[in-house]
C-alpha cells in the first residue's frame, strides 16, 4: 500500500524494507511517546519488529518526516495493532483516523477473514470502537496504564 492524500503519504512494509533511518525514525517516535510522554519505560524493543509478517505502517509528510505510525503483528489466528502513535503536533487533524483505516486494511489486504485483536489504553476505548473493535476481557494495568483489551471479528469493515 502506498497512498497519497493532501500533501501527506501512508505506507506499510516489512522490517527488511525499513532502511537504517526509517527504523530510527519509528524507534525514536515511539521512544517520544510511550516512554518520555506516557513517562513509562517499558522494553519498547519486544523482539517483533522483525517477525516475518509484521508490518510497519507509517505516515509522513510532504517533507517525508514520520508523523505517524502503527504495528501490525501476524499472531497466527488473529492480526494485532499495536504501537498507534502520532507526533503531538500531527494530533487532532483527523491523520490518527487514517493510520487506523491503513493498518485495518493491512490486515484486510493479507486475510481478511482473521480478527483483529488489539489493546487499546482505556481512554482511547471508544475511539478504536469507531472500528469497529468491542472489549472482549476485562480493564488491565500495563506499565501503570490502563488498558482495555480489543476486538474485531473479521477485518473487512
């Protein structure tokens, strides 16, 4: 997938398709947010980056900055979105949207018949139920952030 809308470009590919600065450029982005923002150091190098199928979705601008950025794991019997970012000057335009609807259709385009699980931080609960996702196990802590656990059966929307 490579798509173009008003001055920005949504992409996915393999780890072996990021280059040395692509890779930093999401390591760093999601350093920013989950660790520096969300204060919570926490492995963000779980060892999946590079697991055959994952897929790096990511967002940039006109001037090929990475504003955006979300996870997709092949699990086996279901996909999982993970690491849903935006740069804070990228929020509130609508582009989290967007990410979201490119990782869904990652996950369409590759099966389309598998869930699609994710855990989503609890505030953000009804925003990824606008995908279509409902809660399927109860409210955990994560890091010291609650976290509510998600589903959506089929990925086609």
């Amino acid at each position: 997938m490579n798509e173009r809308i008003t001055g920005f470009s949504m992409s996915d590919v393999s780890f072996d398709e990021l280059d040395a600065r692509a890779a930093y450029d999401v390591w760093r982005l999601r350093q920013q947010v989950f660790v520096v923002e969300q204060q919570c150091p926490y492995p963000d190098l779980d060892g999946r980056d590079d697991e055959p199928g994952t897929r790096h979705v990511r967002l940039h601008d006109r001037q090929h900055r990475l504003l955006g950025y979300a996870r997709v794991l092949d699990d086996g019997d279901v996909w999982r979105i993970g690491r849903v970012v935006l740069v804070p000057a990228a929020r509130g335009r609508g582009l989290a949207d967007w990410l979201m609807d490119a990782a869904l259709t990652c996950c369409a385009e590759a099966d389309p018949e598998r869930d699609i699980v994710l855990d989503a931080q609890s505030p953000l609960a009804g925003w990824y139920a606008t995908f279509g996702f409902t809660a399927s196990g109860p409210e955990f802590l994560e890091d010291g952030i609650p976290h509510v656990p998600m589903r959506r059966v089929g990925s086609s929307r």
